[in-house]
C-alpha cells in the first residue's frame, strides 16, 4: 500500500502463493495492504495512484449523483 511490498517479497518470497499463505496466517491483515488487478498495480507503480481512485476522485467533484 505504500509501495514497501518488495520487503513483504524479501521476506516471504517472490511466489504469491507464499505472499497469500502469509496474509492468511497473519489474519488477512486490513491495514497496510491492499489488493489490486494487474493494470491498477501497474498504473499504481507508474502514475502513483490506480484509475479507478483518480475517477472517484473526479467524479466526486464533478457532484455526479448530486441529481
């Protein structure tokens, strides 16, 4: 969530198995991470933010759904 998960990888390993074996173990954990799909992750990582918060965020001031 705050761009550390290389150090979650160090620890655990690069296998998302084992990164997913570990959030369960750990009580899936709600604080510090977060699930993305693959264009989100890779959006996040280029642009720092996914497009879906970047249309809440505009759809927010635009006062969509204020009808």
């Amino acid at each position: 969530m705050n761009g550390d998960g290389a150090a979650h990888r160090e620890k655990v390993g690069r296998n998302a198995q084992a990164q997913l074996v570990d959030l369960k173990n750990r009580g899936w954990p709600k604080d510090g991470y977060t699930v993305l799909c693959f264009n989100c992750n890779i959006a996040k990582g280029a642009h720092g933010t996914c497009p879906h918060v970047l249309d809440r965020l505009n759809h927010a001031r635009n006062g969509a759904g204020d009808e």
